[in-house]
C-alpha cells in the first residue's frame, strides 16, 4: 500500500475517534459529584431531636447560662462571672458547640426516640406529640429554619464576646440565649401562651432582623 494511502487509511480512524459515540450521555446531563461531596457523602442522623437537644445543645448552652449567673443564699449574693482562661475556654465551647452544632437540627431526623411520646396524653398534657411537632414543621418549614439561626446567632456572638472578654455583653448574650431557646420552646416542644409566644418572637425579630437590640436584661 503506497504511503499516501496508508496516511488517508490513518486519518479516517482518527476521525472516527475523536467523533462523538451516538450512545454517550446528554451534554445536559447532572454533573458528577466533587470530591467533596464523594468523601463525605450524605449526612445521616443518629439520634431523635429530644436526644440531640439532651445530649449537646442543652449541655452547650449550659455553658453559657453558667457562666454569668447571681446566686442569692441565706449566706448572702454570690456573682459569677467568667475570670480564669480556663473559664472562658469552658465559654468557647460551649459557644462553638452551640454554633456549629444547632445546624443538625436542619437534617430530618424523628423528634423523640421510637415509642416516646412525650408528655402529650391526657387533657392537660404538657407538651406536644412528636407528630404535632413534625406537623408544625412541615407547615412552615422556614420558621423551624429562622429558629435555628437564632441559636446559631447566639453562639457567634458569644464567640466573639470570648475575643475580648467583655463580661458585661455576656449577660445580654445570655438573656438573647434564653430568648431564643424559649421562642423555639413554645412553638415546638409546649402547647403553649400564643401571646407569650408573640411577644419572645417580637423581641427576637427585634435583635436578628431590625438590628434593634431588646431592653438591657436585668441579672436575675
């Protein structure tokens, strides 16, 4: 065979590979995962809402509430506040837990272990059904989201107050605490005082959304 064909006979299988197969996949096809997504892949929860809460975020928030409290005994008024490093170390993690830990409420997970029904029997029951609770979510799915960015708003803060140690920003970081776990509270966990539920709901728009911080706490 002369050179000239050998070279045409070359080209054509070139070509022939390069053109695209009539069976690959669609240009619009969905992307493949990054690598990020292939290592960690889907989250999965371990435990209900009530463990998670009992677990980590309640203790978390403990810190907080603990570390700037009045204590009045027969022998007198005690104060605490935070003063040692080992204090405020005991502060940042409670905060960092509270921050980053609060955003598992957002995977779907049961909100009380299987055959927990909380203490909803009765007429006067004193808390709601995990399926009332999971009702209310599936309502309005952005109000569970808006409180769970109040809680995380929290621990930022209160990571930033650790920055500079400012005791007196402490105390209204733990009331904004207060405020924030008791909103979600009663609109989740309690049947609940609708007007109490409006009024902790209107001072916590107040701080995240208009900027407006509430009335200076007074320490209990």
């Amino acid at each position: 065979m002369s050179n000239w064909k050998r070279f045409a006979l070359v080209g054509l299988v070139v070509l022939a590979g390069c053109r695209p197969s009539s069976n690959a996949p669609p240009a619009s096809s969905a992307p493949a995962a990054t690598p990020t997504q292939a290592l960690w892949g889907d989250m999965k929860p371990v435990v209900s809402v009530k463990e998670l809460m009992r677990d980590m975020l309640d203790p978390a928030s403990d810190y907080i509430f603990d570390a700037v409290k009045i204590v009045t005994t027969n022998k007198g008024t005690v104060e605490t506040v935070p003063k040692t490093d080992e204090d405020w170390e005991k502060l940042r993690i409670g905060a960092t837990t509270l921050a980053e830990g609060v955003d598992l409420l957002k995977i779907p997970r049961p909100f009380a272990p299987a055959g927990d029904e909380n203490n909803s029997k009765g007429p006067d029951a004193t808390e709601l059904s995990p399926a009332q609770i999971k009702a209310k979510l599936e309502k309005d799915p952005v109000l569970w989201n808006a409180k769970i960015e109040a809680l995380r708003n929290v621990g930022k803060e209160v990571l930033e107050i650790v920055k500079t140690k400012n005791t007196a920003e402490l105390w209204e970081a733990s009331y904004n605490l207060d405020q924030a776990c008791e909103s979600c509270h009663l609109q989740y966990w309690y049947p609940g005082d609708p007007a109490l539920l409006q009024r902790v709901d209107k001072q916590l728009e107040e701080l995240y959304e208009k900027g407006k911080p509430p009335s200076k706490a007074k320490k209990p």
